[in-house]
C-alpha cells in the first residue's frame, strides 16, 4: 500500500475525509458512514483501503484545520444560513422557505414521511397544543407504531379524545388534508430546523470531550496558537471529569445511585483529590472505604482506560442533567446555592 504524502498541501479532500473517518474510531465513523449514499462510501472505502501508514503529524495538522475552519467565523464554511441568504437574492421567499425546510427537515420525500422521522416526543410535545380533529388527521396519516408512541405521550384526557375522533373520522377532504400539511410544514418544521442547528463551538466542545486527554491537550495548545477566541469558547463549553465539582452534594448522590461501580473506581484512580473527596464525602463511611479498596486493587492502570471511564460517567452526568434529575451549575457566581 501507498503512503500518504508529508507535504500535508497535496492531500485530496477525499483523502482527507478518509484520514478523518479513520481516526475517529468504529463508533463515530459507523454513525458517519449511516448517513452517506453508497457511492460515497465506495469512494471513502476505496481510499481509505489504500491510504497506508499516516503519520500522527498528519493527523493532527488535519484535526487543527477542521477546528479551526470551524470555529474560525473568517472561513468560508458552507452553512444552511448562507445557503439561504444566497437563496433568497434570486427566488421568492415561499419557494426559498420551501427549499431549505427540504434540506434542514428530518429525511423523508412528502410531509408525512418526514413526521415519521420526528422523534416521537417533540412530535408529541406540539400536538398537545392543537385540536384533537387535527391530531386525530396526522396520526392517521403516520405508520401505526410511530403514531402508538406519540398517542401514549399525549395527556390521557385529550388522547381521549383524539382516539374518539380517529374511531368517527370519515375521508379526509384534500382542502383539510392541505390545510393541515401546510401548518405543519409553515410552523411545526420551520421550528424544529431551526432549533436543530448547532452551534460550531458546541459541536467542537462535543468532539473535544470525546478525545482522550493527551490528543484533547494536543489539539487546543495547537488551536490557541492559531486561535486563542475560539479555543477558549470551546473550553468554556467543555464539561469534563473536573467540572463534576459543579453538582451540588445531591446531583452527585443521585450519579453515585446510576454510576457502575468498577467505572467509578476507574475513573477517580485518575482523578484530582478535590474530586476524589467531592465523591467520598457523600458516600457512607463503609461504601467509601469499599471504593478505595477496590481503587487500590486496580493497581497501575493505563491512562486510555481512565479516560474512557470518566467519559462514560462524564456522559451520565449529562445524561441526568438533561432529564433534570440533577443540576449542574454554569459556575458562576449566581449559580452559587444558598442554605
């Protein structure tokens, strides 16, 4: 097999992508490959079967470009608001709020093939708020267990009434059919495109606490040479195994209760002691000295295995934090709780 050149200047944008979906690892890359066409991944497959030995260098400039080019507001970087600005200097605005509700929606040719790729709950979460007749016509319009899971989310009362009405609903006029489609393309997927967008830093932050710590170090040092604004807002946004000294006793009881004991012993052997004693303190006598026991049973462990243990109970934390189970402070001041 070739080896990919030095001169970082000579690589393709295909070899590229390649380099990038190979150093992303099998989980994240898999995610990636689900949304291509086949003939883009025959394109990737085949370069990156003959890409050859890529120097770590090579990796990294590649990584520190991205970033950069997507934290960089100065880039050219195609996005869905310059596409629609572009748009918009030579097509009516219905037909350009069209085209871009086409490109940001969720997969699907016609309306109702895009509602069954909404999650059940945000669909759920809209419907609430209409009659039940208009309710009664979309999930009569969507695949039976799409429709079963929005319908048990919906109050029992006006599920109610919502199943009476699909039970007596006779054929639905095209002018209400119409009606209905263009509510729902006008209001509720304008909405959900546009709260879908993400933005650059956060997703940057999301891709930095994926990385292990030594290739995360790497790659903000790089960043802040090239550009310090935006390595500091993607630090900002970052949450990481240190920053769990921002849930209050509580929110950590509450993560000790879901944590995997093995993981946690993993992960605070690589921990500070203010953290190491933030966890302690609000376990029991017993359990806390069962934890350093096992803590000192692993012996010398391998730094990867720490920094895959404390993603996963990063991870949680997030997880417990977005279903409001816990809180986690912004740290600031105002944050600060008051007994």
């Amino acid at each position: 097999m070739g080896r990919v050149k030095e001169d970082y200047r000579s690589l393709t944008g295909p070899q590229k992508a390649a380099i990038m979906m190979l150093s992303l690892g099998d989980e994240h890359s898999s995610k990636l490959f689900a949304m291509m066409d086949d003939d883009e991944i025959r394109e990737l497959s085949q370069i990156m079967a003959n890409l050859g030995t890529v120097s770590s260098s090579l990796v990294e400039r590649l990584f520190v470009e991205f970033a950069d080019a997507m934290s960089n507001t100065g880039s050219l970087v195609g996005s869905y608001e310059s596409t629609e600005r572009l748009l918009a200097k030579s097509l009516p605005k219905d037909r350009v709020d069209l085209i871009m509700e086409e490109i940001r929606g969720p997969a699907g040719r016609t309306m109702w093939d895009k509602l069954g790729n909404v999650n059940e709950q945000v669909l759920a979460n809209y419907l609430k708020n209409e009659y039940p007749q208009t309710v009664a016509v979309v999930l009569s319009k969507i695949k039976g267990d799409h429709a079963a899971r929005v319908l048990a989310l919906l109050p029992e009362g006006f599920a109610m009434e919502v199943i009476m009405r699909m039970l007596h609903m006779e054929a639905v006029q095209k002018e209400v059919l119409d009606g209905v489609e263009k509510t729902l393309r006008t209001e509720f997927m304008s909405n959900l495109a546009r709260t879908a967008r993400r933005d650059a830093h956060e997703m940057m932050a999301d891709i930095f606490n994926n990385l292990d710590r030594n290739t995360e170090s790497r790659f903000l040092s790089a960043l802040e040479e090239r550009n310090r604004e935006s390595a500091e807002k993607i630090k900002q946004l970052m949450f990481t195994f240190e920053d769990l000294n921002r849930i209050d006793s509580q929110g950590i009881q509450t993560l000790l209760r879901h944590v995997e004991k093995d993981k946690l012993a993993l992960g605070l052997k690589g921990a500070s002691d203010g953290i190491k004693d933030l966890f302690f303190k609000n376990m029991s006598e017993r359990a806390g000295k069962m934890l350093k026991e096992d803590m000192d049973a692993l012996g010398p462990v391998r730094l990867r295995e720490v920094d895959e243990a404390q993603n996963i109970i990063v991870a949680l934390a997030k997880e417990l934090a977005n279903s409001g189970q816990i809180v986690i402070s912004e740290g600031k001041e105002d944050d600060e709780l008051i007994y």
